[in-house]
C-alpha cells in the first residue's frame, strides 16, 4: 500500500515538473527579451480619422499592452453615420481542436464614445494553454489579433503592437 502510493506520489512530481519544463519552454519562445527603449505602450491597431480599433491584453490597463489579465477591445465611432460590425472569438487547444468560438454583433451611434469589451477566461477546463484570436470586422476594416492563454493570462504576438 505504501509503495503504490509512493509511485503515484512519485508521478505526480514527474508530471508536474514536465508541465513545468513544457509552460517555460512556451513562454520563453513567445516572450523575446526587449530593451526598455523598444516596448510599445501604444495599444491602437487600427486608427483613422473615422474608427479606432484597439486590441489589447489587461483589464486592469497597467501592462504594456501585450500581455497581461484578460483581453480588451476598444472601439470608437467618429464617423457622421451608424456602423455595424463583428467580433470573432476563436481559441484553440495545444492539439489545434477548436474549443471556444464567439460572434458579436455591434452597433455604434454617430459620434460614438469608444465601447468596451472585455473578458478574463479564469478556467479553460481541461485546457489550460489555448492560442487566441480575435478579430474585428467593421466598415471595409478588418483588424485582428493574437497569442496564447495561460489560464487567465493572455500574451499576444510580438510584431502585431
């Protein structure tokens, strides 16, 4: 009895440490090193004089845009005339299954303030590493972004700033 609970015990030590080993190897491939004088506080993806799309990670806006606690998506009509558009959600386990998949329709008023959207994915039972995509779409403009979930933490791509 002691040994078999002994080898489970053993296992799990193994496993942890190869989730351990694995979560570091992701991070490290997606996380490059910057210098200070490089890192990007500008979270616009898109901006003209008529739509502001801005796509990017933490809620709580204290990040460098990138990554952080959940996502958020900013959009702001400055146009003379109703837009309508779409938002896509999509997220993939590490096996390329597809395992969240949203579309939200909006509409924006004349001279619009910028409309929020947020979201922080707490548990992604049984899948706790997903990819991420969203994807804005609205008045011949399209205005996407991604990167990896660790539980509720979101990285985006480097590059897509």
């Amino acid at each position: 009895m002691c040994y078999s609970i002994t080898l489970l015990g053993g296992s799990l030590v193994k496993k942890s440490i190869a989730v351990g080993i694995i979560l570091l190897f992701l991070l490290s491939s997606l996380i490059p090193v910057v210098s200070s004088n490089k890192l990007n506080s500008n979270r616009v993806v898109h901006v003209d004089d008529d739509i502001e799309i801005k796509i990017y990670a933490g809620v709580n806006g204290k990040t460098k845009d990138r990554m952080g606690l959940g996502w958020v998506i900013s959009i702001c009509n400055n146009l003379n005339e109703t837009i309508n558009g779409t938002i896509e959600i999509s997220s993939d386990n590490i096996r390329g299954q597809n395992v969240r998949l949203e579309l939200w329709l909006f509409n924006l008023s004349v001279y619009h303030p910028p409309v929020i959207f947020y979201d922080i994915d707490w548990i992604h039972f049984p899948f706790p590493i997903n990819t991420l995509t969203i994807t804005v779409e609205t008045v011949d403009i399209i205005v996407s972004r991604s990167g990896i979930e660790i539980g509720p933490f979101v990285i985006f791509n480097q590059g897509e700033d």
